[in-house]
C-alpha cells in the first residue's frame, strides 16, 4: 500500500488538468487510469467522429493547440494523441491499466484499491468525464432481436449495420451527425426529435464558438444564471466539427431526404411509438436560437464588427407535415437502431454517500459533501464550458485551489 497525498482518478483532460496543477504547486500526486492516457477518447470506434469545438479552442493548464490547422476539428485519435503529448509535456504520474475496484473512507483518509494496486491519501479528485455510460431507453429491452441496435460506443460506420433503414433516436449533436453521415451513405433515415439546442456551425463568417466565447458565453458561472436548474438539464449542441461550415441541423437534414418524428416514447417487439411534439420540439429550439442570434448581432454591432462580418443569415425551419404517431419497423424496412439519447454516470465503487437519487455526485463547483473528495469535469460543474475540453482549466484550478489549503501546500498552484 502506497501513502500519498492525492489520488486523482482519470487520465483525460479533466485529471490532466489537475495533474498539471498539482505538479505546478509541489504537490505529489498519483493520476489512475483504467487503460491508457486519454482511453475514452482511445476507445471510440466511430470513424468520422469529431471534436465540436475547433482546435484553438483546446486550451489546457500550460498547453493548447499549436498544430497547424488551429480552425480544424480534431478527431477522436488526434485528441487521444494530443492528450497524451500533454500528459508527457507535465510530466504527469500516470499509472496505466488501474481500474479503479473500490474508493472509501478510512479513517480521515481515503482507501483507493485498483488492479494495480493501493494507495491511502488525504484528497480524492474524481476526474472520470461527463461521457460514460450510454444511456439506452427501456424500450430498447422489448424490441425484436432481429432488429441490431448500436450506441455510439459500438458504431464504425455505415458499413457496420445490416443493408435497409435506420432510426436514429436523438437529435443533439451525435443524432444529427449520424443522421448525416448515414444518409449520405445511401440509407433511408428516420430521425426521432428529442428536446435540443439548435446551433449553426458558422454565424456571419464566423465559427459560433468564436461568437460565445468572445461573448463570454462559455464562461458564465452557473451560480450566476437565472434559472441554473433549467441549465443542467439544457440539451448538447446540434454542432458537427466541420471547416465546411454546412449546417447539419433538422431543415438541413430534411432536405437530404431524412424523415423527422417525435420524440420516442414507447414500443413493443415490432413498432415503436413516438410522441406529437415534433413542431412544439422544433418551435422552442428555433426560439432559443433566434434569440442567442441576436444576441451576436448585438454584440457585433457594440464591438463595432459589422462592417466586419458577413450579415445576419435567416433562422430556416423545419417543415412539419402529419404528424407519425408510430411506426412498423419491419413494414418501413429499419433494420438498425442507433441510440444517440445521451449518457448516465456509473461510480459502483465510490463507496462514500455522496451520491444522489439519480447517481450523480452531488458537489458544488466540484466540492462534495465528503470532506477531500471532489470532482472536476462534470457538466455545468460552474459554467457552461465546464465539460469542454477547453472549458475544464477552470474548475481544475478551483479544485486544486481547495486541495492545495486543505493540505497545507498554500496556493501556488492556482494558475490556469
């Protein structure tokens, strides 16, 4: 058994960043990983899977983006590599292939077992990500097991699924994007609606990551946002990382022959039902966006950009015919159904009560109700980018900052 002072667990950007931020402060640390440096991101199998958010908007505690394509979209390899050229450049004390088996209190410590052994410390940073477990909805268990069902943990491509149609349930970004791609591939597509957030790619001339970040969007701290619940709870993107500036949003994917449905809302072994909410769902996400966009216009205009920039494109929407209220999978000839309806979080072996109804960690800003447990990474942990690949410097300063005075090492390492 090892004694050491922290244990972080997770070796992505998020315990990265902390790894970096502890080294910064004098403080020895260990960073566990279950597989290698950056496995999530190692482990995708997606082919065509990219980052959302363009390459210089890839800023870490000490590092950031310097490659020569600062406006393109990593994919999920190049973040796996650029993760690890990170974890090299802070020279970060990473134990590889250490699956975490049990985290507990003893005494005022914490008991961290792994398959690679234990180690004892005085503060734990749960550092796991925001994208673990795919979430599948029940209906998934009633379906014929002739009909093949995939998450995006278990998609390549196109050529994966069996010949015929395909449901894509879920329409924030990865919905749209497999949508997109599957389409493109010559499949017939239905996309079943769920509450999102409409995002172009490029607003006049602009990435919209440009706009919300100059805007300080990304940066706004939950505690200070009307409604912070509401904000969780917000939906993902509709983005695709693309230097192409197509939009691949609903209208988009409309007119590339995609058939649009409501929310999913049942089903049996050879139908599924889908709720009549497709032009309520549409409506409120057009609404959002059409405000967000002139919020930009307004912003351009008092950062005296105008003349600058290309002028305000129309919001086009969905069209919206009869409604489908169900539909025989076998009858419409879908064959595949692919799940892009999100991810739940699994900690079987953080056995400390911090955990709620739900199964999230409670925390505020990363701190738990366990004195020297704490989280970084988590969605909305205190502003809207807390769980970007950019936005995680912020909250592993914060966190660190805390470990730091908890253990006595002072505030050095502060500095994002």
């Amino acid at each position: 058994m090892s004694c050491i002072p922290v244990v972080v667990i997770g070796a992505g950007q998020a315990g990265l960043a902390v790894s970096h931020l502890l080294t910064t402060g004098g403080v020895e640390h260990v960073v566990l990983e279950r597989g290698r440096v950056a496995e999530r991101w190692a482990a995708y199998r997606w082919k065509s899977l990219r980052l959302l958010t363009p390459n210089w908007l890839s800023r870490l505690p000490g590092f950031q983006y310097t490659g020569p394509d600062s406006a393109g979209f990593m994919s999920a390899a190049e973040v796996a590599g650029y993760l690890r050229r990170y974890a090299r450049h802070s020279g970060a004390p990473v134990v590889e292939g250490a699956r975490v088996w049990a985290v507990e209190r003893e005494g005022d410590r914490y008991r961290v077992d792994t398959g690679a052994g234990c180690w004892t410390a005085d503060a734990v940073v749960v550092a796991t990500g925001w994208c673990d477990v795919p979430r599948v909805p029940p209906v998934a268990a009633v379906l014929d097991p002739a009909i093949e069902q995939r998450t995006v943990a278990d998609y390549h491509d196109a050529t994966d699924l069996p010949d015929g149609g395909v449901l894509v349930v879920g329409a924030s970004a990865t919905g749209v994007q497999l949508a997109d791609e599957l389409v493109g591939a010559g499949r017939r597509v239905m996309l079943a609606v769920g509450s999102h957030t409409r995002m172009p790619r490029r607003y006049r001339g602009l990435d919209s990551m440009w706009w919300l970040d100059a805007m300080g969007v990304l940066e706004r701290p939950l505690d200070g946002h009307p409604h912070p619940a509401a904000a969780r709870a917000e939906p993902s993107m509709q983005l695709v990382g693309s230097t192409t500036g197509r939009d691949v949003d609903l209208r988009s994917l409309q007119d590339r022959g995609v058939g649009l449905v409501g929310r999913l809302a049942g089903g049996n072994r050879r139908s599924v039902r889908f709720a009549d909410d497709l032009r309520e769902t549409t409506q409120r996400a057009d609404a959002r966006l059409r405000e967000l966009l002139r919020r930009i216009d307004r912003y351009a205009a008092a950062a005296g950009l105008s003349g600058e920039v290309e002028p305000p494109a129309p919001v086009r929407a969905v069209r919206i015919a009869g409604a489908v209220s169900a539909l025989d999978l076998r009858d419409a000839g879908i064959r595949s159904v692919l799940w892009a309806t999100g991810y739940r979080r699994a900690y079987p072996w953080l056995r400390v009560p911090v955990l709620s109804d739900a199964g999230e960690i409670r925390h505020v800003d990363g701190l738990t109700p366990a004195p020297g447990l704490h989280v970084v990474g988590a969605r909305w942990q205190s502003r809207r980018s807390s769980s970007f690949l950019d936005g995680v410097r912020h909250d592993a300063a914060t966190v660190v900052g805390r470990v730091l005075d908890q253990i006595g090492a002072g505030v050095s390492g502060r500095a994002a």
